[in-house]
C-alpha cells in the first residue's frame, strides 16, 4: 500500500511504546544485538503501561545492521511471544524513517493493528571479544528468510567514486563540508571554528542524557586538537566529529491504532501522534549532485511539512536533527532554516551519544516521545539522513492528536526535480577545477587529496591526488577553485 493511500484512511495511527536498551560489559560477556532488541521492545511494551500489547504485534519492522542474521523479526517476534507477527528486515540505504512510515501507513489502512520497529547493535561487545580473542555464540537464528526483504533499488556510490576508494562516508561528508565553506566564503579557521562550536554544543547537551555514551564536555579547542586520541580522519574531521558505532545500543518503537490503544487501556496521556512522517527514496551519487553543499531533498520534506503544519519548521518546541557527521546537521539547518547558532539536539548527536550502525533514528525518536510526554501540547521533529546526504526523513510528532490526519509520503519525484545533476566522467584526461575536496590521512600524517572536479565540459571527475606536501597545504590553504591536471582516477596540482 502507498503511503499517499494512509492518508485518506479513518483510522488514526498513535506512538505508545518507545524502549531503549544498551550495556557496557567486559570482553566476552554481555548480549548479543538481537537480545538488546528483546530487550528494548520489552521496555518499549511496559512503557505502555499494558505490555500484553506486545503478543499482539501483527508486524516486526527490523533495519538490518552490522549483526548476522537471516530473519531477527522471527527472533524477535518467538521471544516476545508475538507468534502471528510479520517480520520485515529493511536493508541499509533505505531511510530509517521508512520503517516508521511503513507501519503507519499499514496502521492507518486497517492493514494491521500493532506493529512493533526495532533495531539494535551490539558493535562494542563484538570488537572487544575480537581484540582479546574470544569466540561468541552466534545469534539465534530460526532457519528462516524474513516474510519480507526490502533492499534498495538505487546506488549510493557511483563507479568514479568506487575507483578512486572514495567511499568511507567520513570523506564524502568532509567534502560536503568542504563544499559548503566554500560556497559561503569562509576561511579555513572560521569554518573549523563553526564545526568545533556547533559539535562542542552538541557534546554539552549529551551530558544531560543518562543514556549517552561518549559524553565529555569536549571544548571547542579539544575538538580541534588531533591528539588525545582524537585522530584526523578527514580533513576538517578528526575522531570525535564523527559517530561513533562501536557501541551497544537497540531502540524499540511500538505503534498501534487508537482502536487497539483504547482495547489495551493505554492512558491517553501516554499517547504521542504522528503530524508528518516523510522520506524521499529518490537517490543521487555525491559526484552527480550539481550542489554538492546542498540537500534540496531535505528542503522539499521541509516545505511539505511546514505546509501541512500551517507553521514554519523554526518555529517548533523541540528538534533532533540526524547528526552523523557535522556537515549533515549544518546542511539541514540551512534547508530547513534552523537558526544557525542553535542546538539542534535532544540526545547529544551520534559521536556522544553513540551512533548505532542502522537504527540512531528509533533512539532520538525514543528520546523525543519522552521529551513530548513531559511537555504536553509540544511539537517536535526529528529527521532521518540515509546515505550520503542522499535519501532523508522527517517526522513531526505530539501529544496532541491535532485536527488534520497526518502527511504521509515519498517525495522522492519531487526530490528528483529539485535535483540538478551532473554526468560523471570516467578517464577523463586533462584539466579540471576543484569543486570540494578532503584529506586523507595514514600514520604519518596528510597523505592523499581525493577531490571532486569540474572538466570545462561541465562534467565532472573524481581524482586522487597522490602528493603529501599538496595534502598538508590543502588542510590550511583553499584548495576549492584550484586547477588540477587529471588523468583518469589519478591527478596532479597544476
């Protein structure tokens, strides 16, 4: 069923359970990630305050992360006593705010009536076995294939980017933000001064979250510093301005119709609703985008929100926006216009609060019901980054049902159209201009440009500059509208 179809439906869809689980133990002890996902829906079930809902689950919505296993809903689903429930496994690169999406949507049809969307890692207990040689027991895994698969049906990274290695999202979010100083006339100093700021910010605010992992009231100068264990990944980025995914965490969601709300006897005030619940599944490769510091599919979820709403998005009581990378939260600021000095930030983002692979939405989600319940009548948002910049989400929620039934959509044509591209061009030889790039960096310090460049064409390029020296001048001299002589996957500074 489309999510367009929920919207003319009678039925009203309602958030009752939110559940969080996360552990901190020694190697070789501790859970598995599918027993933190028992976990958290149990906790999602007694937040309810009628956990008995939990057996009545028609449809377990699970995104598949670092963990293996074929059917973890099947798991989930025998564990929780959910016996008829459907298992669904949603592959990465498709937004995890598609899974919310889907189970309203099915909610609101009459299609079912409970579905349960959970998540969970337990990356820090698998690394900390495997450094100190110790051999865990593989997930319990029913024999079965999930009732449904959901992959993606478009690529995240294009064959340029492939070719030259540029892959590891840390790179391609240093560029976006590379991409945006440049686009709006900073120097590398201010530009770093408004990352450090805005992440030193962020690391405040996860002080005040019991569930934070990684909280430490890092200043805007410890930040910037490399050492300490704070090592350069990508130029601007050191260690701590990226998430961190080594960590234990599952996240639950239990959503149901206000039919079945009222069969359970789940108090009114325990009940949170859906206002706007968007994604985009249009998908658009970096190299292709011809803005590469702009989201305008972001900007089009805004728009349609701020409609729907009849006010605008800056305007709202509470905001978290998806926070993997500084670049992703600076570029939704701009598209949604959020005030540029804000805190956009419930949980303390990702690298404090701790970025699980595939499911950090279902723990800001968690926290902004929590939130909302103790502010009644509040609004607020939370959005979704999947990819590269590449498919988002956004959701508004309240304790207040409101007096519209909820948008419900894909504005992936929409997205499509607000999307200008560019043809990336494959062993292109000849002179280019830098249009963003970042810094790689080994042991030893800066060792390699990887850019993204404009041929006189119009077409686009992908390089590696193989040059130390010109890598360690390109993290403290504009290298955006230099020329470079390329040659194929490689280039030189000209």
């Amino acid at each position: 069923m489309s999510l367009a179809a929920a919207n003319s439906g009678l039925r009203r869809a309602v958030l009752v359970g939110v559940g969080t689980a996360a552990q901190h133990e020694p190697p070789g002890e501790g859970v598995g990630a599918l027993d933190l996902m028992v976990r958290a829906a149990g906790a999602a079930a007694d937040d309810t305050g009628s956990p008995e809902i939990l057996r009545a689950v028609e449809r377990i919505l699970v995104p598949h992360g670092t963990w293996r296993a074929r059917d973890a809903g099947r798991t989930i689903a025998r564990a929780v006593g959910a016996v008829a429930a459907r298992s669904v496994l949603v592959e990465i690169g498709i937004p995890q705010q598609a899974l919310i999406d889907q189970a309203l949507a099915a909610i609101a049809s009459g299609e079912i009536d409970v579905a349960l969307v959970v998540g969970g890692e337990a990356k820090r207990r698998d690394d900390l076995a495997r450094r100190a040689g110790i051999a865990l027991a593989p997930p319990d895994d029913p024999g079965t294939d999930p009732d449904e698969r959901q992959v993606p049906d478009a690529e995240i990274v294009s064959p340029a980017e492939i070719a030259t290695g540029f892959v590891a999202p840390v790179q391609q979010y240093a560029a976006i933000d590379n991409a945006l100083r440049a686009a709006e006339g900073q120097s590398i100093a201010e530009h770093c001064r408004d990352i450090d700021s805005l992440w030193s910010r962020f690391d405040a605010v996860a002080i005040t979250n019991p569930e934070a992992a990684f909280a430490a009231g890092r200043t805007p100068a410890a930040l910037r510093d490399p050492g300490g264990g704070n090592r350069p990944l990508a130029f601007p980025y050191n260690k701590w301005h990226a998430t961190q995914w080594a960590v234990d965490q599952a996240g639950a969601l239990l959503l149901c119709s206000e039919t079945a709300a009222d069969r359970f006897g789940i108090a009114p005030a325990l009940r949170v609703h859906p206002w706007v619940s968007l994604e985009s599944s249009h998908s658009l490769t970096l190299s292709r985008r011809a803005w590469l510091h702009r989201w305008p599919a972001m900007a089009e979820l805004g728009r349609a929100a701020e409609a729907h709403l009849g006010r605008a998005l800056p305007d709202l009581d509470l905001v978290e926006l998806y926070s993997c990378f500084p670049a992703a939260v600076r570029v939704q600021q701009r598209e949604l216009g959020l005030p540029l000095d804000g805190t956009p930030t419930l949980t303390g983002g990702m690298p404090f609060a701790g970025g699980p692979f595939n499911h950090f939405v279902f723990q800001a989600t968690a926290t902004m019901i929590r939130r909302l319940r103790d502010a009644p009548g509040a609004v607020g948002l939370v959005t979704t980054v999947s990819g590269l910049l590449t498919k988002p989400g956004l959701a508004v929620w309240s304790t207040d049902a409101g007096d519209r039934p909820p948008l419900l959509a894909d504005l992936a044509a929409s997205a499509a159209a607000a999307t200008p591209e560019r043809d990336v061009v494959e062993g292109y030889v000849g002179a280019a201009t830098v249009a963003t790039y970042t810094v790689r960096h080994d042991r030893e310090g800066p060792a390699q440009i990887v850019a993204i460049a404009d041929t006189p064409e119009g077409d686009r390029v992908v390089a590696v500059v193989d040059d130390r020296d010109a890598a360690a001048a390109a993290t403290h001299r504009e290298l955006i509208g230099a020329e470079i002589t390329v040659d194929g996957p490689t280039a030189a500074m000209r």
